[in-house]
C-alpha cells in the first residue's frame, strides 16, 4: 500500500511551463516500500506506445529543478518522460528525512522503469534514464544492475562513492583519511541517537566567502538566487543529514560499470571541476555505443539550466538510435 503524499498540484517550477507537454503528478513505490513523487510529461497529442525517459538529479536538488526541465524538454521531443524526486527527499515518502544512500537511490531509478513500464502509453523495450550531477552516477549503477534500461545518459555526472571516500580529485585518498572520516561521522551517530534527531550538513554556503572555490561560486549561483533556489531543495537550504556520507565511504556505486551492455552517452563541460569523473568512467565502459561528449567552455551547473549549452538535440538523438 503506497504512502500518502502531499503533492503541491501549482507549477512551483524553476522553470516555464511547456505549453507543448501534458504535465501531471504521480506517484510509485519502491521496493523497500517508499512512495515516490514524480512529474509526468506527455507530448501533447501524442498516440500510442512511447519510447519513455526517467530522470532525476543533481545531488540535493528536486525536481522542480534541473531534472524536472530536462524531462519537459525531452518531452517536447516526442519521449514520455518523468522526473522523480529520490527517496526521503521532496515529494516523496521515506523516513527519517534528507537521507541519501548508494542502494536505495539507485533502487530509485529501478522503480521509476517499474512504473514506465506498465504505463499503457509506454513501450517497455524502450525505457532510458537520466541521471544529473550525483544522480548521473546513481544512473550509470543502475544501468549495471537493470537490463530493462536501454540507454543512460549521465549529465555533469558526480561518483558520490569517490568523493566522499577520496575527496576532490584523490586528494585525500588514503586508509587515515578514510579512517579520520569514519570517527567524525559515527560519532555524529551517536550524538544523533542521543538528540532523537539529525545533524544536516548544510547546503551551499551562505553567504558567500570571498575566496572561495570557483565550483562554490558556481554552486552558490545556482542554488541560492532566483536562477536555481527551491524550497524543497536540499542544496538550497539545510543539506543533508551528515551521516548520510558513511554508505557512500564503504559502498563503490560504479563497481561493475564496465559490464554496462546498454548505450551510455556521458556528457560533462570542459570547464566543470568535476569532468574527472565523466572521463574516468567512460574509460571504464566498453562495447558499442559508449560516448564521452565534452561541452566546451561549459562550467558544472551549466548543465543544470542553461538551454542554449545543454545538447537537448544530441540526447534526443542518443535515446532515438538507442531506444528502437
């Protein structure tokens, strides 16, 4: 039996409605019996079976932000489209709140394809995903574990396992570092058990320090202005709860990524601090029908939100040679 969930039923959107689209809410459980909440858009007009993309991302955003846009957008183009608010967070069900875990959230993507595919309107040969930010990675561990996806585009994609375990670019990628980590965090579990509540990290810093990194300010230019900030968001506002980084010290989400049968385009800005990630991965990947897209001068949250920078086309093209 499904959870009942408050769903905001305005167009609370970060971004213009889409007179081209169907838009409505809907919800789906997972298999640890969470209610998720998701945004449902349909071609306007469209009939029969469609070829159908789940979205969802970045890391502490909703989906009234950047995956509730690429998921219009991609509708406009002919696909049915959904974009999801993950476990615990959002719209949608799961308690305590703000968590975030490497299993549940890649379960997450595995429902959203449980639900397209009983969809009357959907083919089930024919499911994709996107994953933004450190939900790309999230994507890119579903696509390993879930045949039913036929193609995975992962957007200015975050390994949240390599970050949290290694830091920025490897810099703190040693068994101290790691093991300084581990105290820190089970420590903050006791002090939580103790309050009967939950630390949150914080979101995006605010107000900005003058010298802080460019990805901050990147960051910070999004989330916190009228450009990007949500209510509901977690970078917008508190973060997440802070012990949610232990499962992602232990748990390496891209493990099997080079069994991936599946398309992959990966797509990343040439000037986004983490095109790292999207570069390490992809030379992991193998087989036919693997791409690494590199958008030049593009900094991270360029591909959030700014339609003339994000290769709506090229991924419309990805999911149609893919999902045939």
């Amino acid at each position: 039996m499904e959870e009942k969930l408050n769903l905001v039923e305005v167009w609370d959107k970060t971004f213009t409605k889409s007179d081209k689209v169907n838009h409505r809410k809907v919800t789906f459980h997972n298999r640890y019996g969470i209610t998720l909440a998701a945004d449902f858009y349909e071609p306007a007009g469209a009939e029969g079976k469609l070829p159908a993309i789940a979205v969802s991302g970045p890391f502490g955003a909703v989906k009234e932000q950047a995956s509730g846009l690429y998921a219009q957008t991609m509708a406009e183009r002919g696909f049915l489209t959904i974009a999801f608010d993950p476990s615990f967070t959002g719209e949608s069900g799961g308690s305590p709140r703000y968590v975030a875990s490497p299993d549940i959230n890649t379960e997450d993507f595995q429902a959203a394809v449980d639900f397209l595919s009983v969809q009357d309107n959907v083919d089930p040969e024919k499911i994709g995903i996107i994953g933004i930010c450190g939900w790309g990675g999230m994507a890119l561990n579903a696509a390993a574990i879930d045949t039913r996806i036929k193609a995975t585009v992962a957007s200015t994609m975050y390994d949240m396992s390599r970050v949290n375990a290694k830091g920025y670019f490897d810099s703190e990628d040693s068994e101290e570092e790691r093991h300084e980590k581990r105290k820190a965090l089970n420590a903050q579990r006791t002090i939580d058990y103790k309050k009967n509540s939950y630390e949150r990290a914080g979101g995006v810093v605010d107000p900005l320090p003058e010298d802080a990194p460019f990805f901050v300010k990147d960051y910070h230019a999004y989330y916190k202005t009228s450009r990007g900030y949500h209510q509901r968001s977690l970078n917008s506002n508190d973060g997440w709860n802070t012990t949610s980084a232990l499962s992602f010290l232990n748990m390496p989400i891209l493990q099997y990524s080079s069994e991936i049968r599946s398309a992959v385009l990966l797509v990343h800005g040439e000037k986004a601090h983490s095109c790292y990630f999207s570069k390490d991965v992809f030379e992991q990947l193998k087989g036919d029908h693997k791409e690494l897209l590199i958008i030049p001068g593009a900094v991270h949250t360029d591909l959030y939100d700014q339609v003339d920078i994000i290769p709506f086309d090229k991924l419309a093209e990805f999911f149609r040679e893919n999902l045939k």
